[in-house]
C-alpha cells in the first residue's frame, strides 16, 4: 500500500488524530442486502487494514470502467485483511458498486477524514444513527464494549422494519421506525424520529456530561443538535456530505464553521473530507 497524507489547511478548533491514508486495489468478498435497503460491502486487501471509528474511504470501480469520481462510504468494521461498509443504492455509482461480484477488483484510499473523539473514561455517550449512519456509530460501539466505564445507549432509526439491518444490531440498539410496517415477529420498534425517542427517555435527563455521537441524514443531524444543546450535552456530529476527491482538493464538501480567529460572528467554509467529516456541533453554523 502506498501512503497518502492529505494535504495541509486551514482546520476548525477540533484537533482530533488522523490516520495516514493508503491507495490499493482491493478484491470484493461479499456484496449483499442486510435489510430492504442497506447492503454490505466487504473488501479483502492483501495485508491488514484498520481505521478509527468517524472515519471514511473513498470507493471506485477497477480499470477502465473507473468512475469519473470516487464514492465515500463509511467504515462499518476491519477485521484483519478484510474491510466492510454499509451503503444504500441511490445513484449511478452505488448502482455501479452494488453490481459487483465477489472476486471483483475495487480500488481503495483509505482511512480518511476525522474520527470521533474518545470521551472520558466514565462519561456517559448517547450514540444517534439513522440510515446509513449507522456504520461510524457501530464501530465506536464495538470498540468500547467492555472498556468504556460509563453508559452508553444506542440509538437507531430506519423507514420501517424492513429497513433494519436486524442481524447486525444484537441486542445493543434502540429502534425507532417512521413506519411499523414490516416488522419481523418478535422485534419491537418506536415509531417517530430517533431523536424524539432520545429525547422521551427521562432517565437520560439525569446527568449534565453526556456526550453525544451522531451521524445520519442532516435533519437528524440537526435535531441531535438542538437536543444535546438544550440539555447542555457535549455533541459530536459526523456530516453526510457529497465528496468528490476525499483529500481536501475539489472543495465540493465545503460547510460552514465558526471561526474565532476571523473576529467575533465570522464564519468560513471548513472541508469536511479533511476537517471532518466529524465536527463538534458548536462549531457549525447551520444558519449559514
């Protein structure tokens, strides 16, 4: 594997560690539907892989049917060669990706972006996924099973039953469900949004540090916001943006930060490849 450092810039107030990143080929594994609208996608390399759990890659077809630009996708998990992600067909390049068989070559760069910060060893975390959010958040939670002394509760929202990856949450995650439609015998769900179940849980409401770690659609997003700043709970969010390059050249993933250093009020456009894609949600100005 080549090593690949992202280029230097300007970078918000997070100061969080980053892994060099590596260009290979990859050869696909397993290429398949976990629920109604998820698939997993795994990738065997010819040595080990790892990342830290925030972290993203940027996926292509092999040869002469590259595509023009890359796909980002979140790491769901890395186990020794083998690499995999969760994604969701919505377009010309996932239609691309989902086509793929095993033994498929698949080009790889890797790990990208920023990871989620480590809480304090006994600091209660409320983990909110929705969608293809899920990935970042079920890595954070594998690693720090058994090690992280404080709570952490586990939140995930889908569009119906049919859309949960069941086989994968275990018994960890909470479930809430736009619709209850679909729902396998025997599982139960919430029906509303995700963040409304967070937030209808009194027990939650106990302590001041909580810190929470969200990734999913941006109305999620900006709900797990509102509702860690009302309740005066650190928040760490993992934005869903359209990446073209992953390493900070094309700014086509620009969002806009507060940035102190430009005089009070000022707000400049942070690279969420390379800035993010996890910012503290303080720093955002969604107003902007």
């Amino acid at each position: 594997m080549s090593l690949m450092q992202p280029p230097d810039g300007p970078r918000t107030m997070i100061d969080l560690p980053v892994m060099p990143a590596a260009s290979c080929e990859g050869v696909v594994v397993a290429n398949v539907p976990v629920s109604s609208g998820l698939l997993q996608l795994v990738v065997e390399f010819d040595s080990p892989v790892t990342f830290q759990p925030g972290q993203f890659a940027m996926l292509n077809l092999a040869g002469d049917s590259a595509l023009v630009f890359s796909r980002p996708f979140s790491i769901y998990e890395a186990k020794d060669r083998r690499m995999s992600f969760l994604y969701r067909v919505v377009g010309r390049g996932t239609r691309a990706l989902n086509a793929l068989e095993p033994g498929a070559a698949l080009v790889f760069l890797g790990p990208l972006g920023r990871p989620f910060p480590q809480p304090d060893p006994d600091q209660p975390v409320v983990l909110i996924a929705g969608g293809v959010g899920l990935p970042p958040l079920a890595a954070w939670l594998d690693r720090q099973a058994g090690r992280h002394a404080g709570e952490i509760d586990a939140f995930f929202g889908a569009r119906d039953g049919g859309d949960v990856p069941w086989d994968l949450l275990g018994d960890r995650w909470n479930i809430s469900l736009d619709s209850l439609k679909d729902l396998p015998a025997g599982r139960q769900g919430w029906q509303g949004l995700v963040t409304d179940l967070v937030a209808s849980r009194q027990d939650l409401g106990n302590r001041k540090d909580r810190m929470v770690l969200a990734c999913g659609p941006t109305p999620l997003l900006k709900a797990a916001s509102r509702l860690a700043s009302a309740r005066g709970w650190t928040c760490w969010l993992s934005l869903e943006e359209h990446m073209g390059c992953g390493y900070g050249v094309c700014k086509g993933c620009v969002v806009p930060v507060h940035d102190a250093s430009g005089g009070p009020g000022h707000v400049r456009n942070a690279t969420c490849c390379t800035e993010g894609p996890v910012f503290n949600a303080a720093d955002l100005a969604w107003q902007d």
